[in-house]
C-alpha cells in the first residue's frame, strides 16, 4: 500500500516501526510505525492469514496471497484420506511443490503454520455411531502425522493445528459448570438437566453398551440387607451388628453373602421389585466403590499366587494395580446403571440354569434305576419260552386294568420309552443349564470392563495427543539435524464447538496439559528421558489454538441474569471470555491463536470486529498475560460478502487501529477506517483497493501489484 508523501511503508518493510508522527496538535502519536496500538499491543507485522488448499487451487496463488502483506500464512487442508483437486490432503503436495512453498516463504521472509485436515473431530476414535474404534483413532493419527511431516518440509516447525471434539456431553453437568465464579451459566435447554444421558463403553472393544438417562428409573429386585442394629453372620462366620449406612447382604438366614449373590426381599408371597432414580444409582455406585477399593487393599497385601485368584474373582478387576491409590476410585453412576443391569440379567440366567437343573440328579438316579431294570427284564425275556412271553404282557396290562390290549409292550419297550423321555428331558435340562450359567458368567465378567464413555473417551484422548506429540518432537528433531528448523513442531489443539468436549477453555486446558503428562510419561518409560525432559519436551510439542470465534459461540448457551438488560448480560459473558483467556494463557497452554468473530450462535468467521466476540479484550488479556504466539486472522463470510478473504485482515487491522501511512512524510497517518468504510467518507481516501484498483490485467513482470 502507498501513502503518496515522502516515504513508502508495507508490513514487510522490516524497518517497520522505526518511525513515528506527530499529530495535528503536534502531540506524540502511536502508529504502526511503532509496531502496535495503544490498547492491545498488536500491529499488522503481527497479524498472519489462513488459506485452504482447495479453495487455493496452486502454489501461485499462495504468492498472491503473500503480496498482500502478510508475515505470517497458516495452510489448511480440507480433505482426508485420499486427497483431490477440490479437496487435497497433506500427502497431495509433491516434493516440487513442498519446494516451491518453502522457497516463497524464504524469499518472503514468512513463515508458514499447518492446519490438519479439517475432518478430524477429535482424537478418541469416535465413530459415526458413538462407538470408540481404535481404526478410527488411528486413522485419525495418520493425518496429523502426515501434517506434521507438511509442517517440517514447508514450514520447517511451527503449531500443527488439530480440532477437538473427544465425544458429545452436556453441559449442565460439566464439572467445570457445577462450582466456581461461573458456576451454573451454561446450558443447552431448559430440560437439560433432567434429561441428560450418560454413555457407557465396553473397554475391551470401545463400544456403547448403554446410554444412563437421568430422569429414566430402572427397575431392579429389592435386595435383602441388614438393617441398623440387626445381629447377622459376617462372611467370616463371626456375629456381628449392621452399622447406619452400611450396606450388607443378607440370605434369608441372616448370613452375610457377598454382592454376586445377593438375593431378592420376598414379602407377601412374591418377590420384591424396586425402581431406582439416579440418586439411587449414585449410592449403589459409591457402594460399588467402596467394594472396589476392599478389593484393591486386599489385592495389595496378598502374595502373587491369591492375587490371580482375586483378579479372577472381583468384578473391579480394572482397579487392582500397584499405581492406583485406593481412595481416589470412583465409580460413576452410569457405570453402576449398567453393572446393576449386568447383574440382573446374570442373576435371570442363573435362575433360568436352576430351574433347567433342579430335578436333574433325580432324573441320573431314576436313568440309573431304569438301566438295571431294563437289563433285568432283558434276560427275562430272553429266557422266557416265546409262546410265554405274553404272560408279561399280561402282567403289564394287569398293573393298567387286568386288559392285554393288541399294541401291549414288553416290559423292555416300556422301560426304554422311559428311559429315552428322561435321557431327553437331562439333555435339555443339561443344555439348557449349561447355557444360562456361561451366559451369567458372561454377564459378570462384562461387569470388569465397564467404564463410562467421558472417563474412556479421555483415556484415549490423552494417548492419542501424545503419540501425536512424540511424531512432532521427532520430525521436530529430524529438521534440527538438517539446520531448517525455525520452531518446535507443537500439536495444538483448538476449540470446536460448545456441544463438543474440548471446546470450553477448562476442557482444552485438561486435553492439553493431561496430553502432556501422558506424553512425559511415554518419553520416560520408552525414550529413558528424565522427568525434566520429558516435562519440557511434552510442554514444546503439544499446546492449544483458541479461536475466538468458537469461544463465542458459547455465547448462546449462556444463562443471563433476567433482572439485567441485555448489555449488562453480554458484559458478563464478555468478562467470563476474557477472564478464562488469560488463565489459560497463565496457565501456559494457549500457543497459538486464531481471529474470527461471530454474534455468538454459529461458526460465521466474520472479519474479527463484525461480530459481538470481545476480540480486542481477548487480545489485551493475551498480550497481558505474556503472549508471544500467531494471531492468525480466518477468511470465512468475506470471500462471498465482500471482495475477498483478505478484506478480513484490512477489516482486523481497522479493529486494532493501525494506521496507514508513508514513513517519514510527516503527513497525518490515515487509519484504516478512513478507507475501508461502505459510506461516511467526507474526503476521498489515499489509497484505492478493491473493485476500485487498477484491473490486473496488466502487471508488471515481478507480479507486483500496480498500487
């Protein structure tokens, strides 16, 4: 850009900010010159772009866009797995293009940042059917690898950014929305809380078993217990007293009997059925706990041999290692929804197995009766001269009526028609049985490996961000070997949607710094790093993007005080956006940034200043706290509302305030709201741009812009 005078300034001069002016009423006057504004610190060498390969058809048109002015370019990819024009993946820019790239940022002296695949909603592994599949996570590694491998060739280091979304959850059940200063100000719908739904996995494959609703009972037996006061039989065979609150089982003896084999209250001449809500299922599930962490002790001071066994035996087998601190389990009510079904449906099978085998040793002493008899009447018959042998026929018929009808049967016949219905009749009993009580052993032994979808889900997370961390710090170190690297490759994980677990501030604070203490732990165990290397190695290679865009959107879901005016409500939205920016930035999370903006329902990316997301005090609160990372400005609605994408930058800047100006002329500096305004002017600007610049087509031989 020109400001006609005595001097010529553009943000890549690099003598940028040497200069300042003076105002009309001769006071001192900060200006770009000075590299920032008076209120938040940044200027326009600060401020990058992002382009979409896709969109960007060619590596030329990455060089238009560098001719704009920008220090800093984040490349995007739209596609996954197999790459195409339209959508092309890391893996669909060859060497000679790599190449090309890498030359124009040197020669530009810009630097690149990478933005994986925009498919990739989080690193769980979650499928299209809220299944955990370990293909899908690993999938999902593949293309942040082959971004990170995009980042070292091109960008020689820098964040590699990834978008969250571990699994859908609600929000008024959130820890971090049930305590605190912010407490209890956000949710989705009014009915949200009474119909929130729990997810719960199997661990041995990652599939929802059964989704826990809140305001749904479940009916399960009444199970006989002791009550205060009540002597019973301990299951040591010693007397004892039920305590207040103690949960003991009894048979209807009043002996102690352990939880696989409790048994129903009978009153009144049935069995007795209960309907339990979820305040229920939370004291079954501290009970359960409190079972969990008896067997964790016990498993602990027993010898290698009775630990087997007690491993073989609990149904909190998930629990039973040396690095778990017994007070610190917890067992979630979701989870203990579906082990309280899990034991039902084995106690059902088990009942089903009794009553197949009740009367099955009866049935081998009367098979083993009949067998003697047959070969008793065996011999008889065959020593019985043949014109005689109806005198047995006679004596059966004597014993149904004195008759000898013509179908009368030998003895023999009888007794095997007999034996063969009861033979059938074991046989059924013995299938039957034998089924039910695998399938209740089945039923118990799924209860080892139940475990709620959030806890899982987050399990896996945390795996997957620091196997990505570990492929960044090792390309990371291959671009060092070779002299390129400018900057540590770093995972940064950015915040998605509000409906998403990763989006709030406090969600990607725990995926990053959990990330970061699983990655450390990886490196000590498999790299044989000390811990403070691993510490500082996981803190270079994984960190987060906040998009100010996405973070308003939280704005819709936030519960205002109805006593306040609207203003007064999105002030405190405002203040809770700003507040949770610089904690995560003290926190040392926060890496990298990127600008858009929005009014607070949808992910628009308007200009930053187009919409309500308070970005200047987001900024303030960043520089405040001692941020040093991209501001990367995000194209999105100007590319069809206005002329193009980078009236998104010309737009930021105007909401920062930088001005523009010839360096040295003396002449007032023209902010950009002098010239970027649809209506308003009172005098013409010094600058043309837009569908008022000259046409390009003609330009000079370097390509460089006639303005």
């Amino acid at each position: 850009m020109v400001e006609f005078g005595t001097g010529y300034a553009m943000p890549m001069d690099r003598e940028y900010g040497q200069h300042a002016h003076q105002h009309d009423s001769g006071e001192a006057r900060s200006s770009p010159a000075d590299n920032s504004t008076n209120d938040v610190g940044v200027g326009i060498k600060d401020l990058g772009m992002s382009i979409a390969m896709g969109p960007v058809q060619n590596i030329h048109a990455v060089g238009a866009k560098l001719r704009a002015g920008m220090k800093t370019m984040e490349i995007g990819f739209i596609g996954r797995g197999k790459g195409s024009g339209q959508q092309p993946t890391p893996e669909y820019i060859g060497k000679a293009q790599r190449r090309a790239l890498e030359e124009l940022g040197k020669a530009n002296e810009v630097n690149f940042t990478t933005h994986a695949s925009f498919g990739i909603t989080g690193l769980a592994g979650m499928d299209q059917r809220g299944n955990f599949n370990k293909a899908v996570k690993e999938e999902s590694l593949h293309e942040i690898k082959r971004a990170v491998e995009f980042a070292g060739d091109v960008a020689h280091g820098g964040p590699v950014v990834v978008h969250t979304g571990e699994f859908h959850r609600s929000l008024v059940g959130a820890g971090w929305n049930q305590e605190g200063e912010f407490s209890h100000k956000f949710r989705m719908h009014e009915k949200e809380q009474e119909r929130e739904t729990f997810g719960v996995v199997d661990t041995r494959d990652g599939s929802l078993k059964a989704e826990a609703h809140k305001n749904r009972k479940v009916s399960r037996p009444e199970w006989l217990t002791a009550k205060a006061g009540q002597e019973y039989e301990g299951l040591d065979g010693k007397k004892r007293v039920a305590k207040e609150g103690e949960a003991v089982y009894l048979d209807y003896w009043d002996k102690q009997v352990p939880r696989n084999l409790r048994v129903p209250v009978y009153k009144n001449g049935e069995f007795v059925s209960k309907q339990y809500g979820w305040e229920e299922l939370q004291e079954q599930a501290e009970e359960m706990a409190n079972e969990a962490r008896e067997d964790l002790n016990k498993w602990k001071r027993a010898s290698a041999e009775e630990r087997k066994e007690i491993e073989k035996k609990s149904p909190w087998a998930r629990f039973l290692r040396e690095d778990i601190d017994a007070e610190k389990i917890k067992i979630r009510p979701e989870e203990a929804y579906l082990i309280a079904g899990l034991e039902t449906q084995a106690g059902h099978a088990r009942g089903y197995a009794y009553n197949f085998s009740s009367n099955f040793q009866e049935n081998v002493e009367m098979v083993r009766k009949l067998r003697k008899a047959l070969d008793f009447y065996q011999k008889i018959e065959e020593t019985t001269d043949p014109e005689e042998r109806w005198k047995l026929k006679r004596q059966v018929g004597d014993l149904v009526g004195g008759l000898v009808p013509e179908d009368a049967k030998m003895p023999t016949e009888i007794i095997e028609r007999n034996l063969k219905n009861i033979e059938r009749q074991m046989k059924s009993a013995q299938e039957g049985a034998a089924s039910q009580f695998a399938q209740a052993e089945e039923q118990m032994e799924s209860i080892k490996y139940v475990q709620s979808a959030e806890t899982y889900a987050l399990q896996e997370a945390y795996d997957s961000y620091a196997q990505a961390g570990i492929s960044a710090m090792r390309q990371s170190k291959k671009m060092e070997e070779m002299g390129k690297l400018k900057k540590p490759i770093a995972i940064a994980m950015e915040n998605l949607w509000p409906e998403q677990y990763g989006s709030h501030p406090d969600e990607i604070m725990d995926l990053v710094l959990s990330s970061r203490q699983k990655m450390a732990s990886i490196l000590k165990e498999k790299y044989n790093l000390s811990e403070k290397e691993a510490k500082a190695k996981a803190e270079a290679h994984i960190t987060a993007t906040i998009d100010t865009g996405h973070i308003n959107m939280w704005r819709k879901y936030w519960i205002g005080d109805h006593h306040k005016s609207i203003e007064d409500n999105d002030q405190d939205f405002n203040q809770w956006v700003v507040k949770k920016m610089g904690e995560m930035v003290t926190k040392k999370v926060v890496g990298h940034i990127h600008l858009d903006d929005n009014f607070g329902y949808n992910d628009e990316h308007l200009a930053p200043g187009e919409g309500n997301a308070p970005i200047t005090e987001m900024m303030k609160a960043l520089k405040d706290n001692g941020y040093k990372g991209e501001l990367i400005v995000e194209p999105g609605a100007d590319f069809t509302t206005d002329l193009s994408g980078f009236h998104s930058v010309m737009k930021t800047w105007k909401l920062f305030g930088s001005s523009v100006y010839g360096a040295g002329s003396g002449v007032r500096g023209r902010g950009w709201g002098d010239v970027t305004g649809y209506m308003g002017m009172t005098q013409p600007p010094y600058f043309v741009f837009g569908s008022y610049s000259p046409s390009e087509d003609w330009t000079l031989w370097s390509g460089v812009q006639l303005e």
